[in-house]
C-alpha cells in the first residue's frame, strides 16, 4: 500500500469559529501552499526550515482571501512522515472552502477519514496501537480514558507486545533451525528456558486480557439503570446525581413513560444513568412501552439500583429482579430516609444487610453512594503503571494469541514434532503482530481508519 500523493482536509470542527486549520501533506505540500501564499516580508515557504510559522495571505489570482499563519513541518519530521503544511485561518465557513478549494486545484485530493494518521502508520512514525489510541484519545470524554490512551499512544501496550513478540520470534527462529538438521536429531532451542518464556507470556496475555473489563467500561462508560416502581424517586435521584432537573419531578405515578439518560464523571470514571419507567402492572398503552424499554435498558446496564421508599417496599419486585438478572451488580437503597424511624431503619438492615439509606430530595447520603459506585469498579491499575485495554480488537488478538500458546504448551510436554509446534508458534506470532500492525491486511487498515474523523 503506497501513497506518494498529496491530500488536503479541514484539521478542526466544520462550521464557524475563531480559527480554522487546514492541513496539507505529501509530497508537493510546500509547493502547493506556496502557489497562493504571500508572505508579509516576502518569504518563499519551500525555502524556509521545517517546523516554522510564518504570517501572510492567501491570495488567488490578486485577490486576498484572508490572513493566515502557516506552520511547514518537512518530512520525515512530521506527523505523517511526509512534508506537511497547516494553514490557520479564520472560522469563516466561506473561507475554508475557498482555500480547500484552492488547493485541490493543485494536485491535490481531498484526504479519506483517517488518512493522515494511516500514512503516520505506514511511514513509520507510530505502530498500528498508537494509531488506533490517535482516536481514542480525541474520543476520551474523561480523565480514565484520556490516561489509558495517552498511555497506549506513547507505546506503552505496544512496547509490551512487541518485546514478548521478538522473544518468542527468537525461538521460533531456534525451532525452525532445528528443522533443517532434523536428520542430526539436534536441538537448538533450549526447552527449559522455551517452558519459562510460554509461562511468562501467558500470564502476561492473561493479565492485558483481564484488564479489558476495567478498560471497556472507562472507554464506554459504565450502564447504570434505576429501577424501581412508581413515585419511589427514580427521577429525583437522577437530578439529583446530575445536580440539575434533567427529568421530570411529579408526584403522580408513571410520570416517566420514557427512559431519561445522562452521565457524570467520578474520579475520572464516566457513568450513564438511566432513569427508566416505573415497574408496575398497568393499562396505559403508552406507560406498558416505557415499562417494556425499562427492561431492556436493565438487560444493557452493569449495574442495576433498585430504589424503593418507606411506604412502597415490595421484596417480591427485588427479588424478580435478583432472579432476573443473577449476573449483573445490584445495589439495593431506600430512598426518603427522612421519613424513616431507626426502628424502621434497624428492620430493613435486618431484612437487606446490604441496604443504603438516602434522601435524594435533600441530596442527603449522596457522597455515599458515589463512594459505592466508585468501589464497584476496580480502578486500582488506573492509578499504577498496569496497562489496560480497551481496544476489543486487541482483546480478540490477545485472546487468539493466548489460545495459540496453550497449543504450543500441551505440545511441547505432550512431545510433539518441531515442525507442528512451529506451525502453533507462527499462530502466536500473528496474532501478536495483528496488534501492532507488524501484520496487516488492506481490510484490517480500511476497517479501522474508516472510523477516523477526516482530518486526523
């Protein structure tokens, strides 16, 4: 796959703005840019060093589109590796089409989703991870995503691979050695140290696989639905989640017909709370459809809250629910403890020894419960050096990778050939390499930078 021409797209937002970046990249970008550049001390852009700014206008055929500021980044030091162009201009939505459409009348086309960073990949200036973290971290929406994709775009999930790769590649090498002197009945590789080396990759593959649990959520955020019946404060504690009236408040029953979402930031950790119909047997055609689509948000969240109040308990509810959904975590609170006596209070421990009290109107036991949601996630790594995963292509590669290396295990002590313990070690070795892009298909690429916002 080569790509030695040159492409141009908008670098920042569509729509109006203060400022707007233009990118240039390949070959003739200098040159391109410099066809409709007028700088203000009379500058020739190709003839000034890499990494500059410089302040001028464009101009087409005399007539001056706008003030810019151009930034010249000569390859390979630039982000794709090839001589890249910026143009900083102002948001206007007219002027970022003249110019784009000034450029693209000089050998130049407009760039696919994704393509710079792709030609970054492919010229060496990052591997397929870092590349795929590029869009992660314009995505990352909390502090937990931000660090685990900054942590993978620096190299530090890629490293990890790459080193177990060119170890194992280095026995492989000593095994594929063996075959061609098998009538000699010699071996080269080492089968104690070859034994060690499979242990330490499995449970270094074991570990970046368990992480994927922690890492999707971050990535994702966390599903957590409250459920519970009628006028139990559903939708307070929302509002009063958010700090702001995002769902209806009513004291008539079957207020919310309509799931009501919004997410919040704990310790970095995003959580999307759904608000959802109450449970209940009804004839209202319309409050049966919410009732219907509260069942499916529950079968879609990780975590569940069941909130009931003082005067509406009904353990039987709790307990279709537990029966239900005996995977999914559930965290059982009683809301309007206000009203509650610590005689009633001491009864429902007594029945729930897990119970939370709370008052979502007067936001009392708050701080509690988020200390709770916060401890149902186990976010001990993300405040060590562990790497977490978070991409599910890499967590399907690492689990195919584990998979191979098993083989290779149960071959070697069932005291299989070389030549079918090699076929299972180059398997390993694929699926390793599928990770970092040491292995790659036209699809693979095509697949995953489409999911790029054109620009980056």
């Amino acid at each position: 796959m080569l790509y030695n021409d040159n492409i141009v797209a908008l670098a920042t937002p569509s729509g109006t703005g203060a400022i707007a970046v233009i990118r240039i990249s390949g070959p003739d970008a200098i040159s391109i840019a410099d066809t409709h550049f007028q700088s203000v001390r009379g500058k020739k852009l190709s003839n000034q060093k890499s990494h500059t700014i410089h302040l001028g206008h464009i101009v087409d055929n005399g007539k001056i589109l706008d003030e810019v500021l151009i930034s010249i980044f000569k390859g390979p030091n630039s982000y794709t590796g090839e001589n890249v162009v910026e143009i900083s201009c102002h948001g206007s939505p007219y002027i970022q089409q003249q110019i784009i459409q000034l450029i693209l009348k000089k050998d130049c086309r407009t760039a696919s989703a994704g393509e710079f960073t792709l030609r970054a990949f492919l010229n060496g200036k990052m591997d397929l991870s870092q590349a795929e973290a590029v869009a992660d971290l314009i995505a990352s929406d909390s502090e937990a995503a931000h660090d685990i994709a900054m942590q993978q775009m620096r190299g530090g999930f890629s490293n990890e691979i790459q080193k177990l790769r060119e170890e194992l590649l280095n026995f492989a090498s000593l095994i594929e050695l063996e075959l061609d002197f098998s009538q000699e009945d010699v071996e080269f590789a080492d089968r104690t140290q070859f034994n060690a080396l499979l242990n330490r990759i499995s449970e270094v593959l074991k570990k970046l696989i368990d992480s994927f649990a922690l890492g999707n959520v971050i990535k994702h955020g966390i599903p957590v639905a409250i459920v519970g019946q009628p006028n139990v404060g559903k939708s307070t504690l929302l509002n009063a989640l958010l700090n702001e009236e995002r769902a209806i408040v009513s004291d008539i029953a079957g207020t919310t017909r309509d799931t009501v979402e919004d997410h919040i930031s704990l310790n970095g950790i995003n959580f999307r709370f759904i608000d959802t119909a109450g449970i209940r047997e009804t004839e209202d055609v319309v409050e049966k459809i919410g009732i219907e689509r509260t069942f499916d948000k529950i079968e879609k969240a990780r975590l569940i809250i069941f909130l009931f109040d003082r005067m509406d308990f009904d353990r039987s509810e709790l307990e279709k629910i537990k029966n239900k959904y005996p995977n999914k975590q559930l965290l059982v609170i009683c809301n309007k403890v206000d009203l509650l006596s610590n005689q009633q209070k001491e009864q429902l421990k007594i029945e729930i020894p897990d119970l939370m009290f709370l008052s979502a109107k007067h936001q009392s036991g708050m701080d509690e419960l988020q200390s709770k949601l916060l401890s149902l996630v186990d976010s001990g790594a993300l405040s060590g050096d562990s790497t977490i995963i978070s991409n599910s292509r890499h967590y399907d590669a690492l689990l195919k990778a584990l998979e191979e290396i098993q083989k290779v295990k149960e071959g070697m002590d069932a005291g299989l050939a070389s030549d079918l313990v090699a076929i299972d070690i180059k398997q390993a070795l694929f699926h390793l390499g599928e990770i970092t892009g040491s292995v790659t298909t036209d699809d693979l690429l095509g697949n995953i930078f489409s999911n790029f916002c054109i620009g980056k």
